[in-house]
C-alpha cells in the first residue's frame, strides 16, 4: 500500500486566537474536504481551541507545536499530552530546530516527549536536520542519523507507525534556500535506511517523512516528486491559506 502525501503547517508564534480562526476557517473551505491526502494544522496554544471549532468536521487536523513528557505537576508553562488530546489535537510536532536551537533541547529529552506522546495515543512529527556548518563538513547524515536513532529509541516497530518524521535542513529554514529535489531526496532515503534498521523494513516503508526546508508551491511539485519524500512540514506557506491550499493540491496531484 502507497504511503498517503501529508502537509501540515506549522505556523510557529504567529496568529492570535481571532487571527487563527480566520486562517483555520479558510483553510477549512479551501481543503477541508479533501480525501486523499492527509492534512493538519498546526497552532500556538493559544489557538488551538479557536482554530479547532473551525475545522471541526473537515478532514483537516489539528496538531500542536510541542509538549512535555509528564503527565501534570509543578512544570510551569509546560502542556501535557493529555491536554492536547483535550484540545482535539491528533499531532504534535517535536524536536524542531527552533526548539533544540533556542531552548537547547536534546535528544534525550525529545525521545521522552515521543514515547509520552505516543503512550497518550498523539502522533509525533519528529523533526531532524543538520545546521549550515554540518552540511559543509560533510555530517548530514550523522547527524540525521543519531538524531532519528535518539529520537525513536526504545519504540516498538508497531508504535513507530504513528510516528511522522521531518527533515528539516536548518539552513533552508525562513532563509528562502532550498535543498534541491535530490539533495533532499538523498537524506530522506538515508533516513528510512535508519528506519528500517530500527524497526524492520515494512515498517520503515510505511512510515511518512516529510520535507520541512521551505516547501512552498514553486517547488513542491518536484519535491513531492521524489519517492521517499512523503509531503511537507510548512512554515512560512501555512499562514496563507491559498499556499497551503496549492500545496495540498500539488500533492493531490501527484496522489
């Protein structure tokens, strides 16, 4: 069975509560019933109510940008898996580079947020990819690598299917570079290689991973194109509802 193309937008620490509704409610009309694909939206916390209702119904679903591991307790500013399964979110993204550039998280510490996220029946978007600095020293698939490894560890091949990986080159990430189609399709490959290893080949054929460096409609065809490039993580094209909904159709498309 063909794996299914998914885009899902992320949309960072952009969009009030009212802002996010507008957007939801457009994508939600533009999208919301599209089959073939599969589709999410991805809110600030804040949002997730308010873009939820909106799509409520639509094929359309609603993820958030981060969690912690634990279920409660005194972990201030910090949200559980149960209160976005609360929230009505299905996904989750985890281990973006923001968040291991900014907030120095490790792989130690996003693979716990993965098996507490699965534990809580939320599927992770894992996020890997290399700086600027690893691509030129020749580490990219290193560093893809250990951090795919770190990120899944101690997950069974059966809870590894509700897992999505994304490669996200950080260097093509808001700076309008992009990895060429087969630059990009050559680490995607190695990273189900990784899969494989770790869970079997059946299952690594089975999982989705997505291209998260600047995805936008100028390029997503050829991207979409390549046979382990399994949809996109977009940034900057998901607060505009017309791009993402040229990139959902791009990979209708190709479907």
């Amino acid at each position: 069975m063909a794996r299914r193309y998914f885009i899902a937008g992320n949309w960072k620490m952009n969009k009030t509560s009212a802002e996010a509704a507008v957007l939801a409610k457009a994508v939600a009309q533009s999208v919301g019933g599209v089959s073939e694909v599969d589709i999410a939206i991805c809110p600030t916390f804040t949002s997730l109510e308010s873009a939820g209702r909106e799509i409520k119904g639509t094929n359309v679903k609603l993820g958030a940008q981060n969690m912690y591991f634990e279920k409660s307790g005194a972990f201030t500013g910090e949200i559980s898996a149960d209160m976005l399964n609360g929230a009505g979110c299905e996904y989750v993204i985890l281990g973006h580079s923001e968040r291991r550039q900014y907030f120095k998280e490790c792989d130690c510490l996003i693979n716990k947020k993965v098996k507490a996220a699965v534990a809580a029946s939320l599927k992770p978007i894992l996020c890997v990819g290399e700086t600027l600095e690893e691509r030129e020293s020749g580490k990219t698939i290193d560093v893809v690598s250990a951090q795919t490894k770190g990120g899944l560890d101690g997950l069974s091949a059966a809870e590894a299917l509700n897992v999505v990986v994304a490669y996200e080159p950080v260097w093509a990430i808001g700076t309008g570079k992009t990895a060429t189609p087969a630059m990009a399709q050559e680490v995607h490959a190695e990273i189900r290689k990784v899969l494989a290893g770790m869970f079997g080949a059946d299952a690594a054929e089975k999982i989705q991973i997505l291209y998260g460096g600047s995805m936008k409609p100028e390029n997503a065809d050829e991207l979409l194109k390549q046979k382990d490039i399994d949809g996109g993580l977009i940034g900057g094209a998901a607060l505009k509802a017309d791009s993402f909904a040229s990139l959902v159709k791009s990979a209708v498309a190709l479907s």
